[in-house]
C-alpha cells in the first residue's frame, strides 16, 4: 500500500495532545484511563505504517488489515482515538446524526475491566461529539472475550449476520447496536475531551 499518496487525506479532527499516564497491574497489564485517551495524530508515513505493520501483526483474517489501513488512511468517515500507547479505539463509516461503527483494537490482545471504561468514555464523547442516534459494534460469535466486551460496555446483542466473518472457514458474525437512550451509564466527572 502506498502510505505516502493517502496520507493528505487523513482527517485533521484526528489531532489533538494529551498527557498520558499509563500504569501496570501485577500481571503486567497496562492499564488505560479515561485521561490516556487522545485523538490519533499521524506523524509521519512511517509512523502510519507502524500502525498498520502492528494491525497486520494481530492473530486475524488478513483482509481486516486492508479494511483497517483504508479507515486509517483514505477515509473521511473514521475517528480514531488512542488508548495510551496500547490500542486504539475508532468509529467508521461515521454519518453525523445517525449512525457509527465502533471497533477496538489492543496491541497485547487483553480486554481487561479498564479498557471496558475507557471505551465507554470513547463512546461518550462519539455520541456527543456527531450526534449519534446508534452505534454498531460486531464480532465472530466464536470470539467470546470480545462479545463480552461489548455487553459489558452496553451493547446489546441484535442478532447474527451467517458466514460474514472472513476466516477460514467463515464464522458467523454477531452483531451489537447501542442507542444514545439506552447508555446504561453516566460518567458524572468526564476527565478529558477528545474534541
């Protein structure tokens, strides 16, 4: 993929500067918080081709990575908001005033209780921030720990789409949607914003 050409087109909402403030549990686990999160600030080509290079690293169907680094780098309709130095949590096919899809991804693989709080800060502000009516989330029902996840965070199950995600051989695909009057929660102190 030729980084340098689609660079200029990712979006300038994507800046934005935040101290970060990182900590580890016993096991080793860095752990997130709401005020870790920043938007995505590209660099450089090689700091996009990281990203993409640490994505196709990952344990999954390789045609996620060409997905990922298209949301990444050509379209306009993504937002990406890193977890500290550990993740990114982003939204595609963005339509303000309607709809979203949340997708997250750690680089060690752990969905710990935090990352589930971060999130929830994520899509907080993503509501707010394009006026969101729902948000979408999906995963391959063989893939509990991230089902769970999403139910942990609010989503609720809404069905499941037959033999659409792309292994082999392909697994059905579960999928999730969140209203903006369904959050099950409220953050009463809102420690950092992604604007």
């Amino acid at each position: 993929m030729d980084v340098n050409t689609h660079l200029s087109h990712v979006q300038r909402e994507r800046t934005g500067s935040y101290d970060l403030h990182l900590r580890s549990t016993r096991d080793g686990v860095v752990q997130v918080r709401p005020e870790d999160l920043r938007l995505l600030k590209l660099t450089s080509v090689e700091h996009a081709e990281r990203i993409v290079r640490r994505y196709g690293e990952l344990d999954w169907p390789k045609v996620s990575e060409a997905i990922f680094a298209q949301h990444l780098l050509q379209r306009t309709d993504s937002w990406f908001v890193e977890a500290g130095d550990i993740g990114l949590i982003y939204l595609t096919d963005v339509i303000p005033e309607f709809h979203a899809n949340l997708n997250v991804v750690f680089w060690d693989q752990k969905l710990h209780r935090n990352r589930i709080e971060v999130t929830k800060t994520v899509l907080a502000e993503a509501f707010e921030k394009f006026a969101l009516q729902k948000i979408s989330a999906a995963a391959p029902v063989t893939n509990h720990p991230l089902r769970s996840f999403y139910a942990k965070a609010g989503f609720v199950l809404e069905g499941c789409l037959r033999r659409m995600w792309p292994s082999v051989p392909p697994v059905d695909l579960a999928v999730y949607g969140m209203l903006k009057e369904e959050l099950p929660w409220q953050l009463v102190l809102r420690t950092t914003s992604l604007a």
